[in-house]
C-alpha cells in the first residue's frame, strides 16, 4: 500500500490483514450455504462457527485501524474515506455471518432441482465480495485497477439479481403452499442484499478514487 500509507507498516499489514479476513469470510459463507443445500448440516454449523470468528477478529481489528487513523493522525488527507470503506466492508461481511445465522435458525426448505440454480447465485454474491476487496486492494496499491474491479462488481451485482429473479419466479409459480413461498423469497432476498452491499461499498469508493484524482 505504498501511496496512502507509506508512512507505516504496521497500519499497512493491519488493513492487509483486515481484507484478508472479509476474503476468508466470504468463502466460510459460500462454503456454509453450500453444505446446507447438501444436507450436511454438522459441516455447515461448523463452517457458520468459523464465519462467526472471522467476523469478531474482523471488528477488533477494524476498531484497531480506526483507532490509530484518529490517534496518530495518520493519512489526514484519506482518513475519512478510508474509515467509511472500512466500515462499508464490514457491513457486507456482517450480512455473510447473518445469512449463515437465519439457515441455523429457521431451517428454511429449499426445492431440490432448483439447488444449482441457489448455487450460481451464492456463487456470484461470493464474487461480489472477493472483487469488492480486490477493488479496495487497488485503492491503496494500483489505483488505476480499481476501476476493473468495480465493474466486475457491478457485474455480478446485476447477475444476482437476475439469477434471485428467476428462482423467485419459478418458486411462486409452484404448488406449495405460499407460506412457504415467501419464507424462501426472504431467503433469496437477503442472498441478493449481500451483493448489493458491496456494491454500494465500491459506490463509496468510486468516490473516493475521484477525490484523490483531484
């Protein structure tokens, strides 16, 4: 991260780290779902386990960089963009452990031959993030690639929202009671919510990528 934050390794690994962390998240919540779709419910309660410590890790060290941003005066020029990504990035890995929680909760019953289709649009909200981190990596690292990874973003963000699209179509054009229609359309919902919010995070930092432009 040599443009913003030359003036300190330590700061530089932390939010290395950090990023590393919504990556490892994103995967443990891709994993998660898939094992739930395949029955494996031990392996998914570990999996949501392991999200949930990768999460808490997540926010001490986030409140670690926020910290030495204010205390140390650091990167003054940055410090509040770089404080809002962060805080954006967050909120997305923060709905990853969410989703994980509602499945061990509610045991919602998904139909059978439409698991490949909930696997594609896992698989995209999962690419959602990685690029949404990759992005944040290029702010601080080659900010002239930050702009491949947005568009990668907002890519997979409006293929989530035609994969949600179709499996909510084909769910409430079945014979099951519709009880059951709406518990599995909040489902795909808060699927779809995941890559809308990393969108808005590259939104933010579109931003702030002009404003350093300036």
């Amino acid at each position: 991260m040599p443009f913003l934050l030359r003036k300190t390794k330590e700061l530089e690994g932390e939010i290395d780290h950090y990023l590393d962390l919504v990556i490892k998240g994103g995967l443990l919540f891709k994993q998660g779902i898939k094992l739930y779709l395949e029955g494996e419910k031990e392996e998914f309660k570990n999996r949501s386990h392991e999200l949930d410590k990768i999460e808490s890790e997540a926010d001490s060290l986030r409140r670690s960089i926020e910290s030495k941003l204010y205390l140390q005066t650091l990167i003054p020029e940055a410090r509040g963009d770089v404080l809002g990504l962060l805080e954006s990035t967050d909120h997305v890995l923060n709905m990853a452990a969410d989703n994980l929680h509602h499945y061990a909760i509610e045991f919602p019953e998904f139909l059978p031959d439409l698991n490949q289709l909930y696997l594609d649009l896992i698989d995209v909200c999962a690419k959602t993030i990685e690029n949404m981190v990759m992005a944040i990596r290029a702010y601080f690292e080659d900010i002239a690639n930050v702009k491949d990874h947005i568009n990668k973003v907002q890519f997979y963000e409006k293929e989530s929202d035609k994969l949600g699209r179709k499996i909510k179509e084909d769910i409430f054009s079945r014979d099951i009671h519709f009880s059951r229609k709406i518990h599995l359309r909040y489902f795909i919902d808060k699927l779809e919510r995941i890559a809308d919010a990393a969108e808005d995070t590259c939104d933010r930092l579109a931003i702030a990528v002009i404003k350093r432009s300036v």
